[in-house]
C-alpha cells in the first residue's frame, strides 16, 4: 500500500507516483490487495490428468528411444514418435491458453494443425496428403463446428467477427495449392474452396447489416 502526502490518500498501485497529483507516493509497507484473484490454470483433477500425460510422455518418449537404440537397424523411427509426442503437446498446450473462448481455441488448433500436417509431410519426403486431404478437410470441419459454436452458444457478432472471418479466409487457402500444382487431387480443395465462398455469402446475405456494421467499425470503412 502506498500514500500521497499531498493528497493524503491511499493508493493502491504498483506505480511511483500518484494517480492525482503525480507527487511522489511514499511507501506503507504490507502487500497490496490483488484487484483481481489468481485463479489456478487447472482444477485438481485436470492438473492430475495434466501431471499423468507428463509421466505417460516421459515413459513413452524414454522406452521408444531405448528400444530403437538397442535396434537401431532398423533405422531412427524413434525420432518420429518424439516429434509426434511434442506436436500433441503443443496442440495441448495452445489449446489449455485458448480454452476460454472456444472460436480462439479452434481458430488456433486449425492453424496450427495444418502447419503441422504440411510439416510432418514435407518431413517425410512430401508425398502431397496434407495439402489433398487433411488441410481441406480441417478448414470444412472448422467452418462447420464454428457455425454450430455460434449458433449454440449464441455468440454475438461483435465477439465472433474475427474468428469466423479467420477461419473463412483460411478456407480460400487450397486456391493457391490448386494453381500452382501443389495438390495431386484437387476435389478436397475445389469443395473446401466453395464452402468458404458459400460461408462468407451467408455472412454478407443473412447477417448482412449487423455483418457490414462490424466490417466498417473494425476497419475504419
């Protein structure tokens, strides 16, 4: 707790001077309330869930590692299954920061997952499934849970204009793996393609004003 002799208040702040008059504040000693309490990350039995994946990771990554290594002519596969290990739990810990807003966590996960999927294919000498199946099949999968997340959670557009415009736009994506021949297979990403321009209609046709409205405010239109 702090004091202003010359406005002879009390001040609780972390700052030096006062809020009033900016005289200096003199010290009272004793901690200073918290305006807001610090919640735990995690209840007790999701933090004992959290501390078994640990274990269940160490145990996993030490044994995966033992056996290649007395079998090691059989080739470093060892080395996948610790990549997949620290991309899981990348995912879950994005997830764990995101998981108060589920649009933000699914916007992240999607993201995250289709990078991760490009990686893991490049990695493995690229044969092209992430950009034919799995990225397409993501961005349709998102669309669609972000527009039940919407509708059951009814969730204004005021809240919801960055995620769903996010994740719209990220739909548009495949284009570019279609043009430039990335893609083997083009139907996933012709579908996923005409899904985000049918989802983005709907937004501008069915929630048109309040749609626009947000647009102009955001953006400064």
């Amino acid at each position: 707790m702090k004091y202003c002799d010359s406005c002879r208040v009390q001040v609780e702040s972390g700052g030096l001077r006062c809020p009033l008059c900016h005289n200096r504040l003199r010290d009272l000693g004793g901690q200073e309330p918290l305006a807001f309490p610090r919640l735990p990350l995690l209840n007790p039995k999701q933090s004992f869930l959290y501390r078994l994946l640990q274990f269940l990771t160490i145990v996993v990554a030490a044994v995966s590692v033992a056996i290649n290594f007395a079998l090691h002519e059989s080739g470093w596969w060892s080395l996948f299954i610790l990549a997949g290990l620290g991309c899981g739990w990348l995912c879950l810990l994005v997830f764990i920061r995101k998981r108060h807003n589920p649009l933000k966590a699914l916007s992240w996960q999607v993201l995250l997952g289709s990078l991760l999927c490009v990686a893991w294919d490049f990695g493995t000498g690229w044969r092209g499934w992430s950009v034919d199946f799995v990225v397409p099949s993501l961005l349709v999968t998102a669309m669609a849970t972000t527009l039940v997340l919407v509708l059951a959670l009814h969730i204004p557009i005021e809240e919801s204009f960055i995620y769903v415009c996010t994740i719209a736009v990220l739909g548009l994506l495949p284009v570019i793996s279609i043009l430039t021949g990335l893609c083997g297979i083009i139907y996933p990403s012709l579908v996923c393609v005409v899904v985000s321009i049918i989802y983005l209609a709907a937004l501008f046709t069915l929630q048109g004003a309040p749609f626009r409205s947000e647009l102009r405010r955001r953006f400064h239109l």
